[in-house]
C-alpha cells in the first residue's frame, strides 16, 4: 500500500506544462490562430458553438506532441500547423460525439455541447468538425498526414467498439485490454507524434520510432488514468468509480481478477455486473484490488511503458524538444487529473 501512495504522488502541474512548452511557446501561440481560423464558419450558430468550444479548451498536450517531435526532427513548418489541426479537429469531434453516445452534460468541468445545444446539433457539430479536418488536409495536399490520423481515428472507433463488446461479458484478459488501450488513447498520441516528424521531413525510420515512442507514452497515459478511478495519492481507496459504474474492465481489476480465487472472483464480478453505483460494494471491491497488489501491478506496467518511450526518445539527438518531450513523459504519469 505505501509503494502505491509513493508512485502516485503528484509532482507535476499547470506550471510544469508551461516550462515543457518553452520550445514551442511561439508557435503554440500561433497554433491558437491558425486552429480558430480552421474552425471558422458563416453560420453564426456553428460559429458561436465552436468559439464555445475554443474558449474551454484543455492542457492542449496532442498539439505540443506534434510541434515538439517536428522539433526534435528538424523543424517546425507549414505542414506541422496542419498537421497539429487535423488532429485537434478530428479529436474535437470525437469529444462532441462521445458526450451524445455517454449521456455525458460536463466536459472538464463545463457543460457540453449536447448538454446546451441538445444531441442533433452536437452530432452535426462533430461532423463539421471532422470535415473541416478533411478539407484542411485535402486543400493543403497533406494527404500522408490525413491518412497517419485517418488510421488513428478509425483505430478510435475500433478499440470503443471492442471495449464494449467485452465490457458486456467481463471477460477481458490484459492483452486484450492492452489492444483496446492501444487503439482508444495510445492511437491518437502515436498519430501526433508520427505526423510531427513526418511534417519536419523526417525520415520513414525516424517517423516511425517516433509513432512507437507515442504508443508507449499513449498506453502509460491511459493506465495513469484509469488508476484515477481507485483515488489519488494519499487518497488512494477512496475511488471515484466512474469506470465500475461504465462496467469498465480496467488493469488494476483484471490483475485481480487472474490471481484471485473462484469464491473472489464471483464476488468481484457480482459487484461489477449488479452493485457497481452503490459505495459500499465500490469501495469493498476497491479494498480487494489493492489487498491483491492490483495497483502496484498496474503502476509498475505504466512505468515499463515510460520507460520504453524514453529508451526510444534516448535515440535522438538531446536538444531542448528532447528535453520537453522526455518531462512531458513524465508529466502524463504524474499528472493529477
């Protein structure tokens, strides 16, 4: 229990990201101007619902993969202002599309667009938005750029698609679970950093090692987040139990699930399937899962996955992108939300 509460313990904030962005501090800036004219429409209703959008934007992590791998490749150019675009507006689609299918009305904290605008225009909403990232691409030529995020989209919809399936049976094993991590969250980071380096002429090689760095970074990111659901730091095992209540199979319960006994299992199982709003069983499921080391497993395996990104990183040459990558590495697993 006191490892789990060492390696979870936050070191890092906002502060933390405004030092990794010094690198590209000019070019974010510039990266703001270019992605509202990308968003831009004549009809005032899209208009107002996408400055809406703008204005409650997040840490903005996926664009600062993208401009600092085109600097630890050479140079940021035309291509990764388009390429950082494409992949906010497509992500920004799938964001709108995913509070309509999750009934979801907050998203960081504000109300979303389906939560204001009702479902219909969120889902047209997600749709300009995803054909808007289409034309940048289309317009531009970037047509490798379009297709390296074109993939990663449809991995998205894949791994949704396969968690659901198996989150009805709550029979995931973790290479199953890895598979679906890959393609819902690593997918996207690989594509941000894949077409970074693509757009500042990398070479195929140098392309591609900087896709893998992005899946491992994209797999530790995810486990850092579904740790989220069993607490935080010195509250760890006072859960939030989002992803129980969702009857999502995540790594700490899968660990778990392997190790323990029949009579363990089908007790864990029962609560997933039957009691998973209820606190009193959340918190006893939760109680099992740090008994049986299900947190320090699934900490260990996001750290091997930090790990294997930053051996990929160490292939590069050391300038200051290098150096804002590898503490943006650090950051995705020490973050606090």
């Amino acid at each position: 229990m006191l490892k789990c509460l060492v390696h979870l313990t936050p070191h890092n904030s906002v502060s933390d990201l405004d030092n990794i962005q010094k690198p590209i501090e000019a070019e974010m800036k510039q990266f703001e101007n270019y992605f509202k004219k990308a968003m831009k429409s004549d009809t005032l209703l899209l208009d107002k619902i996408t400055h809406y959008i703008i204005k409650r934007k997040g840490k903005q992590m996926r664009p600062m993969f993208v401009f600092l791998s085109s600097k630890l490749c050479g140079d940021v150019t035309d291509s990764t202002y388009a390429a950082a675009s494409l992949i906010e507006l497509l992500h920004t689609a799938t964001l709108v599309h995913d509070d309509v299918v999750d009934v979801s009305n907050k998203r960081r904290g504000f109300f979303s667009v389906n939560a204001l605008w009702k479902n219909k225009i969120a889902v047209l909403v997600g749709d300009y938005l995803l054909s808007r990232g289409l034309l940048l691409s289309v317009d531009k030529n970037e047509f490798e750029l379009l297709r390296i995020v074109a993939n990663a989209v449809k991995e998205m919809s894949e791994g949704e698609l396969l968690q659901q399936e198996k989150s009805r049976l709550l029979n995931i094993t973790e290479e199953v679970y890895y598979e679906i991590i890959r393609q819902k969250t690593a997918s996207l980071i690989a594509a941000c950093c894949h077409s970074g380096a693509a757009a500042a002429g990398a070479s195929k090689e140098q392309a591609l090692a900087m896709k893998e760095f992005g899946l491992n970074v994209g797999l530790a990111f995810q486990i850092k987040d579904d740790l989220f659901d069993y607490g935080f730091g010195d509250k760890i095992g006072k859960p939030t139990g989002i992803d129980l209540q969702e009857r999502k199979m995540t790594l700490p319960l899968i660990f778990t699930l392997q190790k323990s006994d029949r009579t363990i299992r089908r007790k864990l199982v029962n609560i997933v399937k039957n009691h998973n709003s209820e606190s009193s069983y959340v918190k006893t499921l939760v109680n099992i899962v740090i008994e049986s080391g299900g947190i320090d497993y699934a900490v260990k395996k996001m750290e091997e996955f930090r790990d294997k990104a930053l051996q990929i990183l160490s292939t590069f040459p050391d300038n200051e992108a290098h150096q804002s990558l590898s503490a943006l590495v650090h950051f995705t697993i020490n973050r606090k939300k």
